[in-house]
C-alpha cells in the first residue's frame, strides 16, 4: 500500500457495526482510503500508535457508542492524543435516543468531532454526506492536493505568508515551496528562472504556466481572472463594500431579488469568520462548518445569482455624484451605484510591541491563520485573545503543536467565549489557559519567533516577567472598525464603528426628509448602509452579521423606491453586457 494514501480506522467490539461499516467504507472510498477496521479498541489504539510511528496519514476515525459497545466515546478521546488532525466521528444506531446526552456531552467537549448515524441500508446518502463533509474539512486543512497555484518564496517572509493565507482563504488550491527546496528548485529550473524576484507564482491552470515574480495583489487578480472591472458607465443597485459574512449575505439576497450589486473585497470572502477553522453554532450545521467553507458557499451562491464581485483590491474614497454614491478602488477605477453597504468588518488590535511587529509572518500573526498551522507540529504555541475566534483558534492549532497556552487577560472566558468553546478548551489535554495575563515582549534567534514574554495584568507589580519559549503566537484581541476610508461625514461612535439609524445624530441637512426616520441600518449619509461587525451595537456572531446582511436588503427597496435615478441616467444593473463571457451572465 502506497503510505501517502490516507488511512480511515474503524474500531468497535460491535461485530455488526464493523461489518456494516467496513463494507460501506470500502464499497464507497477503497480506491482512495486504506480502510483498516479493528476487532477491538485495544487494536485499534495500537494500529493508530503504529501509522504515527511509520508517518501515516489518518483522514478518519471512527467510534462507536451504543447498547453493543460503550467504549466508543473513550477510544475516540484517547485517539486524539495518536492522530489530533484526524476527524473523529461517533457512530451511533438509529433509535438509541438514551444515549444521545452521553454523546452529545462528548462532542461538547470535543472528544468526537461529529455524530454519524449508522447506515441501515445500502446508498445511505445521508450517512456519506456526513463523511464526505468530514473528509473535505480534512483535505481543506491539510492543503493537500490538486495544486492550481504554485507559490515559492522564503519561509518567514511576511509577503509570502500573506499571499499564502489569501489564496487559501479564496480558496484557491495552493501548494508552498519553500525557496532552496528540492521541489522549488525543480519548478524554477523548469520554468528558466534564475534569481527570480520573490515570491514567485506559479499559476498551473492555465494554458501555459503563467509566472508572476513579487506580484502585487492586482497583478494576481488580473492573472485569475476570475474578476474585473465594471464597464464605466454601470450604475450598480447597491455596491457591497466587504465580503465578510454581512457583505456575502447581503449580496445573496440582494441579486436574488433583482437588484444589480457589486461586492468590492480586498483580500478574501469570509472576513475573519473565513479564518474560524470550525463554527459549531451555525443555525443548519449540526456537525458544524469551517469559516472557510461557509464563506465559500455564500460566495457562489451569490455569483450564481449574477453578483459582481472585485477581489484583491481596496476602497479608497467613498463620494456623492448628484443621486449617485462613487466608490474609488485601488486599481484606479470608479465603481457607482444608488446605494452603498459597508461591511468592511475590523481588524485584530495591534498589541503595539515594536520587536513584535518586526515578526510578523515569522511566528508572529494576527488572526487565525489556518494555513499556518501544520507548520506549528510540535511546537508550544500561544494564542492571545478571550473570545470564539481565539478559542477556536487555539483548539485547530491542539491539532498540530505540542502545547498551546490560551492567554487571556480577563479572569474569566465565560462573557465573551461560547460555552462549547470552554468547555472544549478545558477537555483538550493540550491545551493550557492562563488567565490574568498579558503579552509583554518577545524574543527571536536568527529573525523568528523564539519566546514570548508575559506578565500579570495591570502594573508593574503584577508579578515578574515569565519567558515562554514559543515558536507561534496568534494574536486575536478587540477589534478596530475598517472605517479609515469613509469621509468625517459618516458619524462613528467613540470607538470608531458606523452610528446608524435611531441612534445617530441625524441633522436636518443630513435627513432624508422632514420628519423622517432614518432607516435603521442608515449611516448619516443617505443611501450609505452599514451592516456586521463595523455597525455600532452589533453582536460580534456569524449569525447576527448574516442577519444584518439579509434586512438591510429591505431598506434597500425602500430607499431604492423612494429616490429613483433621474430621468437622465439609466442603470444597466442586472442585464449582462454583450461582450460578458458567458460565466458572466447574470441568473435570476
């Protein structure tokens, strides 16, 4: 058997659970997964502890939990400690309702990653749904296989490491070649490249390999071509500024109901949400959902339904022209529409240690960086933060790295972590919180992260300083609104974020009519909504955001309704242009 071909173990002392089980997985995945099934827990842990030892991928384990076989649960927790990237699901027998709260507890606190129940038939779709999911969501992290991009520059190099997330986050399959290895040498040999200018990429799905040396973000855009600019004389219904949850959701409803819309983006769908290796509490998605799979459904659903998108490129201004809002992009183009969405979101709050900051993309990174994390085996890591996307950060990166230390500055998780998250924290063996504390220096050897310095909260006499060696440390603390761009008319609160609706100062140049209340997702600039994160007095969830994004479209018709285009101008929103290819025609 080839040893690059990944493994799914089955243990169970169930004979008709392993027979039915095994039967289904290898008449469903043989030709692509070894599927080894064990007689009894004891062999299946030492089979697990012999793939380790020869260096084996482990795409799945499976459990059992039921009348037939109540070790299960425990197998599943111990495997973790063999195989912490594996997907491991509990199987359980359909009609075994009394021992749903034993295993839903388990899953809680993360013991299992997901619960399937066992086929009672042949072609039980519902049963390889659940596992194909699970294998996705293994490939996904893994960043296995087909390669449609090649990406070779030096391991650390901040560029690098920014164009490697994006692409993965865009979800664009990217291999990374670590300049001076084997491979990278024998790409650019191929490709008669002699002291490229780095990053190199590589893109393998075109005609010809196109090459792009140290390119900037538009010079990639342009080379997908997946996207480009409007024509200039398109008047968009609504230009949709973030493809954050909010901005995603909005564009969904909005073309879905005929509206002409344009999503600018400047580095890739999801926002920060596309970095949560798994929401569990997502409305729909019992076994949960990775950030970056949701992100990328919500983003062909809308350009299914005919939405524009711009991606790798940043808004700069936000104008009025007459009865129409101008949106001036990175690339030197104008996009207009009749109403503006900002669903720009926020950034993770710099800790402000300049030796830190000299680190970055060399151990040091803001945000969940999934991409990252294979790269962290066997190193202790700290995660700063005490809210879901740490939390979730921290519990994909257990995955990998030896140690992980959650540093909270808080004395406790409880008002700004889901409770799943703590109670999962808490069970991960590997994982540590310590409360009370706070990031104060940093240490590298040869330009890398090497240690991180923390101290007690608050003064100087909080305690000594501690010295961690660490060779990773993701920063996700508090939040700044991307509002930089809009003009001072746009009212922000003392924070920074979007004033909208009632709870704006609404003079009476700035109303939008005597005696009319402002719409309640409304900026102070008429037609200019703000939505998600970057709104005042949002709740920082997945959901809430994708809420945001759904109502807003209402006041779109009504705003929409009320202030007509003159008679002089006329939008060409929702019809596509004849010289659009035809993966550009709008559905509706």
């Amino acid at each position: 058997m080839d040893q690059s071909v990944p493994v799914m173990l089955l243990a169970t002392t169930d004979p008709t659970s392993r027979r039915i089980l095994g039967d289904e997985l290898r008449r469903r995945y043989g030709a692509d997964y070894e599927v080894v099934d064990c007689v009894d827990l004891a062999h299946g842990r030492a089979v697990l502890e012999g793939l380790r030892r020869w260096g084996r991928p482990v795409a799945l384990i499976l459990g059992c939990y039921g009348p037939a076989d109540r070790g299960g649960l425990d197998f599943l927790r111990r495997a973790y400690g063999y195989h912490p990237a594996a997907k491991r699901g509990v199987v359980v027998t359909w009609g075994d309702f009394a021992s749903a709260p034993t295993v839903f507890r388990a899953v809680a606190q993360g013991h299992a990653d997901l619960v399937i129940i066992r086929p009672e038939r042949l072609r039980d779709e519902e049963f390889h749904g659940a596992i194909t999911d699970a294998l996705d969501d293994w490939h996904l992290a893994q960043g296995s296989g087909f390669e449609a991009v090649r990406l070779i520059g030096k391991t650390g190099d901040s560029r690098t490491h920014a164009l490697r997330d994006s692409l993965s986050r865009n979800h664009i399959p990217v291999g990374f070649y670590p300049v001076g290895s084997e491979a990278a040498e024998r790409t650019l040999a191929s490709l008669n490249l002699r002291d490229p200018a780095l990053p190199v990429l590589v893109l393998e799905f075109t005609a010809s390999p196109t090459v792009l040396e140290n390119p900037s973000d538009l010079e990639i855009a342009e080379a997908l071509g997946v996207t480009r600019p409007p024509p200039a004389d398109k008047i968009f219904d609504v230009v949709v500024v973030g493809a954050g949850p909010s901005g995603l959701a909005t564009a969904v409803y909005a073309a879905s109901e005929g509206l002409s819309t344009m999503v600018v983006e400047r580095e890739a769908v999801g926002g920060q949400a596309g970095t949560s290796s798994l929401i569990r509490n997502y409305p729909g998605f019992s076994r949960g959902v990775s950030g970056a799979h949701l992100a990328y459904r919500s983003f062909h659903q809308a350009w299914i339904f005919g939405t524009d998108f711009l991606f790798m490129r940043k808004v700069e201004t936000l104008g009025v022209d007459g009865a129409l809002r101008t949106v001036s992009i990175s690339d030197g183009t104008t996009v207009r529409g009749r109403t503006v969405v900002v669903a720009t979101g926020v950034d993770y709050r710099r800790l402000g240690i300049p030796q830190l900051e000299e680190l970055v993309g060399r151990g040091v990174f803001y945000g969940a960086t999934v991409s990252e994390a294979p790269s962290m085996a066997g190193k202790h890591v700290c995660v700063v933060g005490g809210g879901n996307s740490a939390g979730q950060a921290a519990l994909h990166l257990a995955k990998y790295a030896k140690k992980v230390s959650l540093l909270v500055r808080g004395p406790t998780l409880a008002v700004s972590m889901s409770d799943y998250l703590i109670a999962q924290l808490e069970a991960t063996r590997n994982v540590a919180i310590r409360y009370g504390t706070e990031v104060v220096g940093v240490r590298d050897l040869e330009g890398f992260l090497a240690a991180v310095d923390v101290a007690g909260r608050g003064a100087a006499d909080a305690g000594p300083i501690e010295e961690i060696e660490a060779g990773g440390l993701f920063v996700l603390i508090g939040s700044v609104p991307r509002t930089s761009w809009l003009p001072d008319t746009v009212q922000r609160d003392p924070s920074g974020f979007l004033r909208t609706g009632a709870i704006r100062e609404v003079s009476d140049a700035e109303s939008n009519g005597p005696g009319k209340l402002p719409l309640a997702l409304e900026t102070s600039m008429p037609g200019v909504f703000a939505i998600g994160d970057v709104r005042a007095g949002s709740i920082k969830r997945v959901a809430t955001a994708v809420g945001d994004g759904a109502t807003v479209v209402s006041m779109l018709h009504a705003y929409l309704a009320e202030h007509p285009l003159p008679a002089s101008m006329s939008s060409t929103g929702g019809v596509a242009a004849p010289e659009e290819s035809p993966g550009d025609v709008r559905f509706s």
